[in-house]
C-alpha cells in the first residue's frame, strides 16, 4: 500500500505600513502591528500524486490573482495548478493584493505586495514539499462554545430585515438562520517532524477592526495551539461564514469585557480576537487526542465549474446607485440618509449596481473539491451562508466533509434563497441572483461524488 506522506511550513507576509487595509467600505492604512500576517502550507503526497493547499492571512485573493499564482506555483514546484487549493482566512485588518479604485490608493504598493506574496507562496511550497514525511491521519468532531458564534441576519419587529442591528436594540425579534457549531479537526502525525492539526469552522475574522495589522482570531487560534500542542502547528481553512459573525446583540454579563462597538454595530477589538482564537482552540484541544485514524489509500483533487444568473440591476434602481456611488467616492457619506451597517448594506448595493449595469447576465465559478482518503474538502470561491455549508456536508460516503470558504477565488456572498427575499446585506450586495445556494449544493454534492469515483482504489 502507498504511504501517505504531508509537509508543513509557514512563511511571514507582513506588509509595510501604510498599506491599504482590506475588508470594508471606508479607507484605513496600516499603522502598526497586533500580529504577524502569514502563509501556512501544507503539501500531501501519495505514490505520484502531490497537492498543494494553503492557508492565506488576507480577507480574500480574487480568481484571476489564484490563477497567477498557480500558475507560477506549477512552474516553481512542478505541482500542477489544479492540484493547488488556495485559501483565505478571511481576517479584515490584512492588505489589499489588489486595487481598490473607491479609495484614493496608489496602486504599485499594492501591486509590489502581490509580487510579495506571491514569491512567498513559492518559498512555502518549496519548504513544505521539502518536509513531506510519512503521515498517519485521524479526524474528529468537535463543538465550537457558546458566545463566540452568532448568525449575524435578524429579522426586525417592524418586519424588516437587518444584518448586524444595533446592540440592544429593542426592534430585534430573532436571527433568521442557524449556526453550525461543529469545529472539523484533523491530525497529522509525522514521522520524525512536526505533527500538524488541520481546523476547519465557519466564522468571520472580523474580531479587531482598527487600522493595526493583525491575522485576527485565527491567529490567536494558531499560536495557542503552538504552544500548548509540543510538537505540533495549526492550519485553518475558514468554513461556511457568510452569514455569521462574533457579535451578541444581546450581550450577557462579561461580553464586553475588553471590547467595544465599531462602527457596523458590531463587537470588536483584540481582545474580541484573544477571546474567540482562545476559545476554539479549547474545542480543538479536547478531541486532539482522541481522533479516529484511518487510512489513507488515495488522494487528488477536482474542480467542477458551475454557472449562476447574475443578479442585474433594474433601470428604475440605476439614478439613486448613481447618486449614492458618487457620494461615496467623493468621501460624502455622511449625505447618505443611512448610518452604520445600513449606511455600508446601500453604499456596496450601489457599487454592485454600477458596476454590474451592463452585465455579465451569467458568471462561471469553479469549485474545488480535495480528497484525502475518505475525508473531503469542497473549496467555494466567496463566502456561503452556513446553510450552504451543512446541506453540502448531508453527502453520503465520506467521514468527513470540510466546506471552505474563499478558495482559489473571492467572488461575493452566496447567500439562501430566503436571505433574497427578506433582504439585508449579503443578499442586497451580492452579484448572483436568487437560487445561487442551490446551484453550490448541488455542485458540491456532484464534486463529492466525482472525487469517490476518480480516486477510488
């Protein structure tokens, strides 16, 4: 039988100050550090067959920078580019790889850090296909704790539907959705190297806010993990968060202990980020050692491209987009009619709409699935509601399956048919029509089924 062989390494993206913040609607630049920004990556190898995945501390890499990379990554490494599974950890307080053209932004620093990363990925790749050892693999399930996760949409006593509504605010009836708290957890254990623990859960990284750098609670989660684990590193590949974030709008005793409200409403600051890294990788220590191994006897991956209807303005809407962008671009927000979370929901509807009045009627998205033995991952290229993520793990024949968020793309929400009709941001903001959840599931669940059939022994 062939053996399983993995290697681990993580390299530093830090940017230089000044950099362009990515993750909302307003400009912030760097001014200093909370934490180190890195690449974590891991290579799978089993008879001819090598992979590459890895984990990205920025809010999201587009398409077309995945296929830039892949392809220098094909070159450098030898390691075809649809065998690459690239992922985001989603965190808001990481650099902008691309130009934003809403912001006053010069944009060769911007350009100079992709080249930066992208020469980054390359020095990872090289080190962990260098370290690949003899590997035995075991999974387990855990429960994420209470106060960490909360479904971000709520429906409104007056009937309407709001994402992120003030703390306390006494028009809230009930989040419109439910969460799914299990934390997927895979062990590594190496021959004569490092063991590496893989995490997998759905939850935005959008703990800090600020304009200090920070890898947010991701990170914490790592290095709590490095060093209560001897021997051991962490990887984290985001989960179905699209409609989930950290915030309790009806906070209990102690939860703003060191915390404040932001300006979208919501709960945050690096103690917000301390307290739900830490938290997780509570749940991830309590079934480390207690994982199911199973063998390994095939690996690959496969991408299957699906196509959704894109989500085109009406010609009535096109005058109030027009005069909202112009606001916006113009740093006259405060002339919008709107403020916090409604003020970013109808700013970001009307960038969607200007920039989508001449189409494209219909967008082709690939969707990446990996095995490893009887263990699947399915890499969505934007952000899925949670619903999306928990229908497309209902797949019979794997032990496990592992959504993923912001692979090998950072295409948009992908939110339930219900989000449409009750509205709120995601759904307002999001470039496909109406019906996209059904397109991902159904996707992912033939990816699944194509992964059995092409690798099986």
């Amino acid at each position: 039988m062939k053996q399983l062989q993995t290697g681990y390494a993580q390299v530093n993206i830090n940017p230089p100050l000044g950099s362009a913040i990515y993750g909302y609607y307003v400009p912030r630049f760097a001014k200093g550090f909370l934490d180190d920004l890195e690449i974590r990556a891991f290579a799978l190898s089993l008879g001819e067959k090598r992979i590459l995945m890895f984990s990205v501390d920025v809010c999201g890499v587009d398409s077309g920078l995945v296929n830039r990379f892949c392809k220098t990554l094909e070159a450098e490494t030898l390691v075809q580019r649809d065998q690459i599974f690239l992922s985001a950890t989603h965190t808001h307080t990481g650099a902008y790889l691309v130009p934003n053209n809403m912001f006053e932004m010069e944009e060769e620093p911007i350009h100079r850090y992709a080249d930066f990363v992208e020469s980054r990925l390359v020095d990872a790749a090289k080190m962990a296909l260098a370290d690949l050892k003899d590997t035995r693999m075991g999974f387990g399930v855990g429960q994420a704790p209470e106060r960490i996760a909360y479904i971000r949409r709520y429906r409104m006593k007056d009937g309407s539907t709001m994402t992120c509504p003030p703390i306390n605010d006494p028009n809230i009836d009930a989040p419109i959705g439910t969460l799914d708290q299990r934390v997927n957890v895979l062990r590594f254990d190496r021959e004569g190297g490092e063991s590496v623990v893989l995490v997998n859960y759905g939850l935005h990284a959008d703990t800090v806010n600020g304009e200090l750098l920070s890898s947010d609670w991701p990170g914490w989660m790592y290095r709590t993990l490095d060093r209560a684990l001897d021997g051991v590193k962490c990887i984290f590949f985001n989960g179905a968060e699209g409609d989930v974030g950290s915030t309790n709008v009806h906070p209990l005793p102690g939860d703003m202990n060191d915390t404040e409200i932001s300006f979208d409403n919501e709960m945050k600051s690096p103690g917000m980020a301390r307290f739900v890294g830490r938290a997780l990788a509570g749940t991830v220590l309590q079934i480390y050692d207690k994982v199911a191994y199973v063998d390994v006897d095939a690996i690959g991956v496969l991408r299957r491209t699906v196509a959704i209807p894109a989500n085109l303005p009406r010609p009535d809407q096109m005058p109030l987009a027009r005069k909202y962008k112009e606001l916006h671009d113009a740093g006259k927000d405060e002339e919008i009619p709107f403020e916090a979370m409604e003020l970013t929901t109808v700013v970001a509807e009307a960038l969607r709409m200007c920039k989508m009045e001449n189409g494209p009627r219909e967008f082709l998205l690939d969707l990446t699935g990996v095995r490893i033995g009887p263990v699947a991952f399915v890499g969505i290229p934007g952000e899925p509601f949670t619903d999306i993520g928990v229908r497309i793990k209902d797949t019979d024949g794997w032990s496990m399956i592992l959504p993923c968020s912001l692979t090998n793309g950072d295409e948009g929400y992908f939110p339930v048919q219900s989000a449409y009709d009750e509205g709120g941001y995601e759904a307002r903001t999001s470039p496909y029509r109406a019906g996209v959840d059904e397109v991902m599931i159904q996707g992912g669940k033939a990816l699944l089924n194509d992964l059995q059939g092409v690798f099986s022994v």
